[in-house]
C-alpha cells in the first residue's frame, strides 16, 4: 500500500472527516463493482450500493495498519459481506412475514365472512398465478429463482448450476421483468 493512501486511512481512522469522505470517494466504484454482483428482489442497485458504502465505511474503522498491507482487499471482503447480509434480512424479512402470520380466530367471526366459494377461488387464483409463473420462467430461471430465494447469491448460484455469475444476474432481471409484467397484467 501506498505511503499516501495509508495515511489517509489512518487519518479517517482518527477522526479526520476529510480523510473519511476522500477515502469514501476513492473507493465508491470498487462499492459498485461488487455491488453489481448481486441482485435484491424489490430493490434495485443503489439499494446495495449503499449497503456496500456501509460495508466500506465498517472496512475504514476496523483496518489494522499494523496487520495489513492490501486495505483493498479488505474493503472488499466487508464489502461484498455487508450486500450479501442486506440480501439476506430483505428476503428473510419478506418470508418472515408469512411464516410469523398466525390466524387468531377464536370467535368465527372472521371464517363466517369467507364462504367455501371464496376459499375455492383463492386457492383456484394462486394455483393459476402458480402455473402461470412456471408457464413464463424457463426451467434455468427457476433453479435460479429457487436458489435466491433460499438465500444463496450470485456465485453460490452460479457454482452450483455451473454457470457464470453474470449468467445468474441476467438470469435474475429477466425474471424480474417477467414477473413485474405478470403482476401488471392480473
């Protein structure tokens, strides 16, 4: 590492809002290149690059100068750890939500208003949703969709179907786009 470039880590490290801010700018496009890595359901880019901004916000304060000499490559670690966390609360939050839900009918209040042609017609609509989906996805986008959704990213994805993990984020937009113009139509 160069002289420079470690005493202006040292010096954000102390404090130095100047410092912080320049090495903030001087690393915002490695944020961005890890950031493209990854895709979030219901967000878009600028959701992880922020989340890698943070990422190399914790890299700036925890850097040992002492033990290390590629702060790069640090960065980077904290980087990708920080989107690949961010990915995880937004999906595990987004299922938590069904798995937390609990019906509390205790007076049959609630069932009187749903009539058995009603139940009929919801599960008979999500099984239609449910084909449709699978009708538009390639039988590629759903593994990978699949994969996503158990939390695993880009490269875990890409290891295991033994692709590229730019095949999984082209992979992950086509879906979405598919998925947004099935919303749009029903």
């Amino acid at each position: 590492m160069k002289k420079e470039e470690r005493d202006l880590i040292k010096s954000a490290q102390d404090g130095n809002q100047e410092a912080l801010e320049q090495v903030l700018v001087n690393y915002k496009n490695l944020v961005v290149s890890v950031s493209r890595k990854y895709f979030l359901i219901g967000g878009d880019s600028e959701d992880l690059v922020q989340e890698g901004m943070i990422g190399l916000f914790k890299a700036i304060r925890t850097f040992d100068l002492n033990k290390n000499d590629n702060f790069c490559a640090f960065a980077t670690m904290l980087i990708e750890r920080e989107v690949i966390s961010a990915i995880r609360r937004a999906t595990s939050h987004s299922q938590q939500f069904l798995s937390d839900s609990v019906l509390l009918d205790n007076d049959d209040t609630l069932s009187d208003n749903i009539s058995p042609e009603s139940d009929l017609i919801n599960e008979e609509s999500t099984l239609e949703l449910t084909q449709e989906i699978k009708n538009n996805l390639s039988s590629f986008e759903r593994k990978v969709v699949a994969y996503y959704l158990k939390g695993y990213n880009y490269n875990d994805i890409a290891n295991l179907l033994g692709k590229t993990s730019k095949s999984i984020d082209n992979a992950l937009t086509r879906i979405k786009k598919k998925l947004n113009y099935l919303k749009e139509r029903l």
